[in-house]
C-alpha cells in the first residue's frame, strides 16, 4: 500500500507514501474545518460567517433530502455573497459605516471558499461562442445560452452578471 514513515509508525500514526490518489477536501468540508479553526482562534467574524453558510447548506439538503455537491454549495455560497452585497448597499444607503464593515467582512469571509473570479474578457468570450454555438439571435433565446454557459462558468460568475452579459449580447 505504501511506505510507512518508521518515526510516525512509532506514535501510531501512518501515511501512505507515493499514493497515486489525492483527493481534493469539498467545499463543504472546508466550510467545516474554516469552523473549527475560527472556534480555536476565536475568530468571531469568521465563525458566525461560516457557521451561516454551513446553516444554509444543510437547510437545503434537509429540504431537497440530498447531499450537496461542490456546485450546488458554491450557489449557495454565491447567494449568500450577493444576500450580504444587497445589505451592504441598504447599509451605505442609511450610511450605517458598522453595517458596512460588518457585511464586507463576512464577503471577505465567504469568497475565500469560491474559486477564482472569471475575468470580464474571459465571460465575454465565453458568452459569444454559447452565442454562435445555440444559434441564437434574439432574447428570446436566452434560456438556451444559458444553458450552454453555466456549465463553463461553474461559479466563477455571479448568475445575474452571467445573464446581464448574455442579454447585452442578444440585444445588440
């Protein structure tokens, strides 16, 4: 199975060397052990922010009785950002600066967990080629452009900005 490491094996503890399988942690379980490290280190912010998202996910797999993968859970996450930009705009708004930092904070919190934004260029180019790959002409074909994007775009841009692009581009 693999090489033992003798010094490790003495305090009954093993790893597996040259293993050829390396499983990448989900994003759920990296939501779980965010939690427990923020408990240790008495992060609050991160604590109350993570233990939030982790809330949302479960109430979702109670309602739906599955188990979320990695995509449903970065939805969940990118609703949760988008919840927060939403408070932050009423927060700037009724110019509340304590409001402000609080949301920011947890976004900060929360898009750490999400992969890497989609550069604009990059949506937009995906965007046309979904464009001349369903055919499509007119806004009344939005459902199939989008249909064909999301799948690329896996996360990596928020729905209502993927949709505003491909609205833009069926417009013109």
């Amino acid at each position: 199975m693999g090489n033992r490491c003798p010094c490790l094996a003495q305090e009954g503890i093993v790893r597996v060397v040259n293993s050829s399988i390396i499983r990448r942690m989900t994003i759920k379980a990296q939501l779980s052990e965010s939690m427990k490290e923020a408990m240790k280190s008495g992060d609050d912010v991160r604590k109350r922010t993570v233990r939030m998202a982790l809330a949302a996910v479960k109430q979702v797999e109670v309602d739906k009785r599955v188990e979320l993968d990695d995509a449903a859970v970065m939805s969940i996450l990118q609703k949760e950002i988008k919840n927060r930009r939403e408070s932050l705009e009423e927060a700037r708004k009724a110019n509340r600066a304590d409001l402000m930092e609080a949301n920011e904070a947890e976004i900060n919190v929360l898009q750490v967990f999400l992969p890497k934004a989609m550069p604009a260029e990059e949506l937009r180019a995906l965007v046309q080629a979904a464009i001349a790959e369903a055919g499509a002409s007119s806004p009344a074909d939005m459902g199939k452009v989008m249909k064909t994007v999301m799948p690329k775009v896996a996360g990596r841009a928020p729905n209502d900005i993927v949709s505003a692009t491909v609205r833009e581009f069926l417009q013109k």
